[in-house]
C-alpha cells in the first residue's frame, strides 16, 4: 500500500512536467556528491528519475556534480526515456568534501531544476535563486529539513522528499550532545555515561574522556564515575563537560560541594584595598607577622612565601618572576612597587641588576603579588610580567646609597644553539600509503579508497590536506572540508582546521570552521574570538568589532566569563579601530579599547589540543632564552582556567630597542596530561611586525608536535 502511495505521489510529480514531444526538454539535475551523501538512498533517487524520465522522455540534460564546489558538467541526451548512460554516471561519482550551494545558480539556468540534496550545507548559508522549476529532492532519512523547505519557498519550487520513517518510537527533538570528563586536568577514560530511563544503552568516555550520546532536550543525562554520579537535565546546550574532584564534581564551572560561610576580607590592590569577593581575580598578600624575625634581606622576608615566585640568581629579589610570564618586553622580570612608586628594575635582556639591598625586612609591613590584569590594571605594561608590592611600616623608604654595585650577572640562560631540532618528515599509515601514488591523481584515488578507515582519527584530514596542498590547492581545500560533513566533529579537528586554513591564507574556510566551532561549542570562549578573528581576516570587519565588542562586554554569552581572553581581545579592538576607524561603526566600543597600542612585534600563539603540554623557548638578539611552559607543573591554575572556560591562546609583545634583531623560538613537547592519549597538536605562531603602526605586517608559522620530547623550531624571523 504504501509504495502504491509513493508510486501515486511521482506520477503526480512527474506529470507536473509539461513536455512538447517536438522539442527535447531542457534538464538540469544538481547531484550533491559531498561526503554527507555517502550514504545516500540511490535506489530512491532512481526510482523517481525513472518515473520523471517516463514522462519527459525527450529531454536534454545538463548534470552538475558538486561538493564544496562545482566539480563536473556533462551533457546527456534522454531520448524515448532511456536515461541508462546518465544512470551508469550517477552509479560511479565519488563523495568528498563539504557542502556549497552558492555557485549552482550561475550553472543551472531554465528549464527544469532537479537538485539532489540532503541539505546539509556546510560551508555558508547561501540560497540560490534559480531561473527554471525547481524540485529539491531528499532520499535520506538524516536530512536538514529546514534548508530544503527554504530552498523551495525561496524559489517558489517543490520539495519532494523520498524518505520515509515512520517509526513512532522516534522521537524528532533527538540531539547528539557530546563534552568531555575530567579527573582534575586530565580526561578521564572508561566514566559512564547514559540518558537516566534507558540504561541498556550505556556508553563510556573514550580515552580522553570524551562521549557523545543521542538524548533529547529535557532528558536527565547521567554520568557516573566509582561511586560519584551527578545528573544533569539537558537543554539547548550540545556541548557539556564534567570534572571529577576529591571534594565534589564540577560542572560547567560549578563545584558540586558542601555549602561554607566565608567572611568579607579585604585585598591589597594596585589601588588600595578592595573587597575579594569583588576583584575578579586572585591576590597574594602577606603581613609583618609572616615575616621571619631573622630576616635580614627583602630576599629573605618573601622567599617560599608566594606560589609561582621565584627570586634570580643568588636568590636575588630584582630578578623575581612570577609565573605566568604573559609578555617578553625584553625583560623578563617582575616590577617592584614601594609605597605606590615603582623602583628600577633589573633587565634580563641586557644582563643588569638593579640595586634592592635598601630594603629593610623589619619595616615591612605587608607584601603583596599581583599578576596579569591585576599588575597590568594599574601599572600597564610595567606590570605586565608581574607586580610585588610592598608597604613599609613607616612608608618611607631610604634609596640606595652610592653607585649601583655589580652584582652577579644571569649566566643560566645563554642560549647555545646547541637545541637538537627534528627535522623528520611526518609518516603515519595513511600519508605513507599516498606516497606510492605516481601523480596527483592516482594518490587522490587512494585517499577516496582509504579515508573510511580513519572515522576517529582527528589529525587525518589535516594531514592529507597538507599533503595535497602544494601540488593541487583545490583538491586540498575539498578534502579539509570533510570535516565539516562529519555529523560530530571533534574540538581538536575543528580548531585544528581553523588553525590550517588560516596558515594557508584560506579565511572564508577558516570562518565556516569557527562558525561550526562555535554552533557545537558555544560554552567555550574560544569559540567566540576564532569567529570574530576570522570574520577580521575573511575582510568582514564590522562583523569582527561586533564579536570582540559583545566579548569584552559579556553579552556574547552572559554565562560565560571571559576574563581569561579579555588582553587578547582588547588588544585587538584597539588595533582595529586605530587602523580601520573610517571603515567602522564604532559607536559601541567602550572607550578604554580606543587608545593606540604599538609594539615592536607583536607573538600570538594559537593551539587546538586543550590536553597538550609544551614549552616554548624565546631567544633574543642577545642570545639569552626565556621559557613559557604550557605545563600542569609549571603553572595548574593557568590549566585549569582554560578547562574551565574554553581556551588555548596566549599573547606576547615584544618592545624596546634591547629587542630589535633575530628571534627564534623553539618548542619542545611534553605529551598529553591525558595517560594514553596520542592526539597530535598543531601550534600555530603569528607575528605582528610594527604592531599598532602604519606599516605593521603579519607572518605565521605552524608546526605539528606528537611525540613526547620532540623539539622543533617554531618560528624564526627579525625585529626591526
């Protein structure tokens, strides 16, 4: 009864169809070959051009094929019905890449227009108007239902839809959510995870802790880890992550734990005391009574005081830093501030140490740490690596007495060039399989025939794609958007995409990545800045001050906190509307972002594993290093912050005449937090030349890091 039904419905479709037997009619069939349609009802298809073709049994045929773009037109006769020569073509296209709707229009033009189509478009939201009558035809049960009745109303055309599914027990608000378990930093493997009321279709986290269940809005998910279970009713939300801890499981941010009271204390600022609970960042303060009585140096009266503080050579208090280190101003050391005025400061770019032995520990009165936005809130760029203020009990301070002395140089951190760099070239399974292609087109077959063997592999169409780069652009760029095609890409693969079509100069690619990122991911605050950087290079400007504005103010998210890319983001407005103001609406910009920051360069660093571990060696023109770990040891709270909230970028500026000269920087990989994970990490580096000025310049570079202990030059260009 029911194929009867279908049988009725393409009879009535197909005689809709007005053929002039004296005249072939003119065709035009839009076959969607992108990898969605892999799995595509051909039989379906078929029978309804079977029945088209009965009717309109003289007609000429234009068939495009398309993915990411049009790919093929061939002509086609269809004389007395007989379609078999188009049929035996249609049985042979192979699917790959993402899908584009965009330049069909300029192709199909009267007639009719058979678009064969699940609608899932993946790369923009374009919708052509066609010249002629359009049938959208779906013969698959996972379709974007909204893109093909836009597609038909738009064109005032029929939206013929081949699949049925009448299965009641389906449910049509069923959703893929997916996130990731934590134990404290690392992914927890093997956690259990299921929609309460349907346990039999239990699932456990894969080794990095990530899971993806079907459930449906209003569901109770549940994940269960020994004997700790937390239960989380489900919303429009798709992307959720989980954190394991000794004292409670954390979720989305919130601590499950037992309620306490806390008292209102108060916290040396830059700016005097405030409120902790309204500063928005952490403070570490001492008093006299913390103070040894035997302390006979200001070395003395802080060391082992503060976390993440450490004192220079001879435990020397001019040389502090203070982890982290956010900025290489080519000096790499924190500032001192005594009573509101900040003293010279040693330079660990030019060798000099300052003079601090006038400190009297015994007049102390409190010490405190300020790092990041609290240093820089007030003392800018002077605080950017880090701010120690003491108040003094008399707040007087005597200056030093006679000529500066010539204290013992740093001599740890001389660079030797002696850095054993990997210079192996990449070889996995795959890309050595390609390798024994003779040309261009022979390795592009034996990627169609082995790409199905690597569904969960994140780094395969990354690699591929810079596999075929070089020798055919194109083709590379088709391949990469495979990964928009997959129904639940990875974070990693997303952001790793983002990253590669950005080195490549390929923006409108690395826009449709962000976009995706950020439709899946909207409860990481990367996701935001990667829309708003891409529209910046993409030309879409407004749209870019738009996204850093609504970042900067919260209305982006207001459940998000996006403190942690808050420099980032600034850095950019500024740059922006000093650069392109008579191009912008800048009604909206607050007007702390609309002063001109100008750099001598200006470092972005840029990663797509969350779960990476890596330190990046800087080394002047002066030979000497800095390090900037991305370790859990190095610096836990820094980890948990970009867990917490979504993001993997840090920024440097490099100013001064001391910086002018050659710069390389090295990174040497440490692995994964996660035990057992082998997931590679792209680390990309953009330099900013003469950052903020009329002449300022950019280049990036871009290295894969996989194997523990690998040590590879970042990037290596000239300050000037």
């Amino acid at each position: 009864m029911k194929n009867t039904r279908m049988l009725l419905f393409l009879i009535m479709v197909a005689g809709s169809v007005m053929v002039n037997a004296q005249q072939p009619k003119k065709v035009n069939i839009c076959w969607d070959v992108s990898q969605s349609m892999d799995d595509r009802s051909l039989e379906k298809e078929f029978y309804f051009l079977d029945a088209y073709f009965k009717d309109a049994q003289e007609a000429n045929v234009t068939l495009l094929t398309f993915s990411n773009q049009v790919l093929s037109k061939d002509e086609f006769n269809v004389s007395g019905g007989d379609w078999h020569n188009l049929k035996d073509k249609l049985k042979n296209v192979e699917h790959d890449g993402g899908t584009f709707f965009g330049p069909l229009e300029d192709y199909a033009r009267g007639g009719d227009i058979l678009l064969f189509t699940d609608g899932k478009q993946t790369l923009g939201a374009t919708t052509p108007n066609f010249e002629g009558e359009l049938y959208v035809i779906n013969g698959k049960k996972d379709f974007d239902r909204a893109s093909l009745n836009l597609l038909a109303i738009v064109n005032n055309g029929n939206l013929v839809n081949l699949s049925e599914n009448r299965n009641l027990k389906n449910r049509s608000n069923v959703q893929v959510y997916s996130g990731s378990i934590y134990k404290g930093t690392t992914g927890l493997p093997n956690a259990q995870v299921y929609v309460k009321g349907n346990e039999s279709e239990l699932l456990k986290s894969d080794e990095s802790g990530g899971f993806k269940v079907k459930a449906a809005a209003g569901d109770t998910l549940v994940i269960s880890y020994g004997e700790k279970i937390k239960e989380q009713v489900l919303g429009d939300n798709l992307s959720i992550d989980f954190s394991f801890k000794d004292s409670g499981i954390q979720l989305d941010e919130v601590v499950v734990t037992d309620e306490a009271k806390v008292e209102t204390t108060q916290a040396t600022t830059a700016f005097g005391k405030e409120s902790k609970e309204k500063l928005g960042y952490a403070v570490q303060s001492i008093s006299d009574k913390e103070i040894s009585d035997i302390a006979t140096t200001g070395n003395n009266a802080i060391q082992g005081k503060f976390s993440g503080v450490k004192l220079g050579q001879n435990d020397d208090l001019s040389q502090i830093t203070m982890r982290p280190s956010n900025s290489i101003l080519g000096n790499n050391y924190g500032l001192i501030v005594i009573n509101g005025i900040p003293t010279e400061r040693s330079n660990s770019a030019t060798g000099y140490i300052a003079d601090t032995s006038f400190i009297d520990p015994q007049n102390i009165a409190e010490i405190t740490v300020l790092k990041g936005l609290a240093a820089t809130n007030r003392f800018g760029s002077m605080g950017a690596n880090g701010v120690l203020l003491i108040t003094t009990k008399t707040a007087q301070v005597a200056g030093p007495k006679g000529e500066r002395k010539d204290l013992a140089r740093l001599t740890n951190n001389i660079y030797d060039g002696k850095i054993k760099v990997s210079s192996k070239t990449l070889v996995t399974p795959y890309l050595k399989e390609l390798k024994k292609g003779k040309n261009v087109q022979e390795a592009y077959t034996l990627y169609l025939e082995q790409q199905g063997k690597y569904p969960d592999t994140p780094e395969y169409f990354l690699d591929v794609y810079s596999f075929f780069y070089n020798s055919n652009a194109e083709l590379a760029n088709r391949i990469l958007t495979n990964i928009l095609e997959k129904e639940l890409p990875s974070y990693n693969e997303l952001r790793g995409m983002y990253l590669k079509a950005s080195e490549y100069g390929n923006y409108e690619l690395a826009l449709s990545a962000a976009d995706r990122m950020l439709e899946m991911f909207p409860n990481k605050i990367q996701s935001y800045l990667d829309v708003a950087m891409a529209n910046k290079w993409a030309g879409n400007l407004q749209e870019a001050l738009n996204m850093f504005n609504n970042i900067v103010n919260g209305s982006a998210n207001v459940e998000l906190n996006f403190q942690g890319i808050e420099k980032v983001v600034g850095t950019e407005i500024r740059n922006l509307v000093n650069k392109k103001k008579n191009e912008l609406d800048t009604g909206k910009v607050d007007p702390k972002y609309t002063n001109n920051l100008t750099y001598n360069a200006r470092l972005f660093l840029d990663w797509n594993n969350t779960d990476a571990e890596f330190v990046v060696q800087m080394v002047n023109p002066q030979k000497r290093f800095f390090n900037w770990e991305h370790t859990e040891a190095g610096d836990r709270s820094r980890i948990i912050n970009e867990l917490q909230h979504g993001f993997s970028n840090e920024q440097f500026e490099i100013v001064g005449s001391e910086t002018v000269g050659d710069w390389i920087l090295n990174v040497t990989y440490l692995g994964n937090r996660t035990s057992g994970s082998k997931t590679p990490t792209f680390l990309k580096c953009t330099v900013e030349h003469n950052f903020g000025k009329p002449n300022q310049t950019s280049e990036e570079f871009m290295v894969r890091l996989q194997e523990p202990g690998d040590e590879q030059q970042l990037a290596k260009f000239t300050v000037q």
